[in-house]
C-alpha cells in the first residue's frame, strides 16, 4: 500500500485577488519617505491602513493618497516616544477596523554624523528616544493586540547600519542595532502565540531623511553611491515591497531575521 503524502493547507483566496483584502495595517512614519511608500503599497494590496507619524499634514496626504486610489486608509498623530500616544493608536486602528494584522515600525530620527566623542547627550538620547524606544513601545502595544487575536506581523525598521559599524554615525549605528536586539527577542518570546517579528536592513534610500544627511556635503553622495555595489540609491517603493513580502504568507516561515535590502552594502 503506498504512503500518503501530506497535503499542506490550501491559502484561502483574497477577495478581489489582493494579498492583503481584509487585513489591517498600522504604519508608523507613514508621512513621508519608506514609511509613506509602505502605507501606499499596503493600500495598494487591498488592506485597510493606520498612518501614524507626528506629523499632521503628511500624515493626512499618505491616507488621502491611499483613499484616492481606491483603499481605505486612517490618520492618527502619535509620537512614538510617549506610551498614551501609542496605545491610543493601537486601540484606534482595532476600534475602527477590528483587529491588528500588520505593524510596521518606521518613524525614526538620523544623527548629525559626528565623531563619537562629539556626541552630545542631549543628541544621543533624542535618537535613542525615537529609533529604539518608539519601536519598543510600538511593539509593546501592538504584541498585545496580535496575542489576543493569535496572529500578526511586525516589522522593524533597522537599517544597513545596524549590521555593520559606522564612524560618525555612531548613534544612528546603535540605535538600529537595537533594533536589532528587540526584534530578535521578541520573535522568540511570540513565536508560539503566531506572530512573527523581523527587522528590514535597507542601505541608502532616496527619500528625504538621506537628502537632509548629504546636504551638508557635496562629495557625500557620489561617495556613499560608490559605496554600495549596485551603484545606486534604493527607492523608497523597493523597500516597501521588501516590507510587504515579510508580512506576506510567503514569508510564513520567517522570524527573527534581519533582511538586508541594501544593494550589496554589507556583502564588502
């Protein structure tokens, strides 16, 4: 008699053929640059989508934006830095669309690119305060919504800096490191209860935080472009599609992992 072979579980269709119909994403840096790409491709795939940024007016054109194209997308102003903000949109996005089943965590800050020992207090703990405590808080919140549901997705923000060192931006290195560190131990501690937490790695992106950075320096662009073997700068679309796969099915098995989408940057 021959063995039978398992058949793995068929994925229900989506309707109208989108990834994400009828799931919920929360966004945060949704006003501008990966995170506005994010929230507009994740409205794009059919999900209902909660911008979150400090930022009023952009925050409000990304869910204009989405809402224009045909998606169904909510604003809410929330510094990620203050635990009320974040726990008010965790409970926003539930009340109004009744559950969590995506979380992207990019709002973050960039250094002024000194020398370590140049840091000054102040600015060290304003870019920890928003890259490593505004992701600690917002998975904070937002695991305990997925818990109680017993499913979800997150992802955080890192970058390509926080898999390798990088002399004058020190802070801006650690605290993407720490990402690091938070999304690994919270991948492990879910695991069991269905979610799944990993971190994207992108290099340079072309948005505005990178335009702000190269400002300062003429050379810095045709530099750091040299930089990364691919030769270019990475679109803010190309990340959100990365962004998208790790909370995609495909990606089922996937958590804990840092994903470099960086163009070759950390493979020299």
């Amino acid at each position: 008699m021959k063995g039978r072979i398992k058949q793995e579980p068929k994925q229900e269709a989506k309707e109208g053929g989108l990834p994400f119909a009828g799931k919920v994403a929360i966004v945060t840096g949704g006003a501008a640059g990966i995170g506005r790409a994010t929230a507009l491709a994740f409205g794009r795939a059919g999900a209902c989508v909660v911008v979150a940024d400090v930022s009023v007016d952009g925050g409000h054109a990304t869910a204009a934006m989405i809402v224009e194209n045909g998606g169904k997308a909510l604003f809410v102003q929330a510094n990620v830095t203050r635990a009320a903000d974040v726990e008010a949109l965790v409970d926003k996005a539930v009340h109004h669309y009744g559950r969590v089943d995506c979380a992207v965590n990019s709002a973050a800050l960039e250094d002024e690119g000194v020398p370590l020992a140049d840091i000054d207090e102040a600015g060290f703990d304003r870019i920890m305060d928003v890259n490593v405590k505004g992701v600690w808080l917002s998975m904070k919140y937002q695991l305990r919504q997925m818990k109680k549901q017993g499913a979800g997705t997150i992802v955080n923000m890192s970058s390509a800096l926080g898999l390798v060192g990088a002399p004058g931006m020190a802070a801006y290195a650690a605290s993407k490191h720490a990402v690091a560190g938070l999304t690994k131990s919270a991948a492990a501690e879910y695991a069991g209860d269905g979610i799944r937490v990993n971190a994207l790695c992108p290099g340079a992106v072309r948005t505005p935080m990178l335009a702000r950075a190269l400002k300062a320096e003429a050379a810095a662009e045709k530099k750091l472009r040299e930089a990364h073997p691919m030769g270019r700068f990475a679109e803010p679309a190309e990340i959100a599609n990365a962004v998208l796969w790790l909370c995609s099915e495909q990606s089922s098995f996937v958590t804990g992992h840092q994903l470099a989408v960086d163009g070759g940057l950390t493979a020299i």
